[in-house]
C-alpha cells in the first residue's frame, strides 16, 4: 500500500480525477481518497513511481 499526502486535491472531483489517472495506468489498483485529510491511499502491485507519475499527469501535486 502507498499513502501521498496530495495538498492540491479541492473537493470530490479531484479525488475523481486522480482515481481515473491511476487506474488508467494501473487499472487493478485499490484507490481511496480522503479528501478532508488529501490523503491518496493506493494498493496496487504497480510501482510507486508509476502512481506518482499518474497523480502528477492529472495536475496534482505530492507533497514530500
């Protein structure tokens, strides 16, 4: 499982947009998304740089 904090994610439709990127990369690919805590919760078995990738493509940002 990978956390990301995302401090961009606004509302629903950001967690929206960022689930719709990842599972186009990684299509099997658990996403949950707390949009109070922009938190980005991912089980997959994809790599984390493939999911970070995908976040960054959708116009978010990771921080740390």
């Amino acid at each position: 499982m990978f956390s990301f904090k995302v401090p961009s994610i606004a509302c629903e439709v950001c967690a929206e947009t960022i689930t719709k990127a990842i599972k186009n990369s990684e299509p099997q690919a658990d996403v949950n998304i707390d949009v109070g805590t922009k938190v980005v919760n991912v089980e997959t078995q994809g790599s984390i740089e493939t999911i970070k990738k995908a976040i960054i493509d959708a116009g978010h940002t990771i921080e740390g």
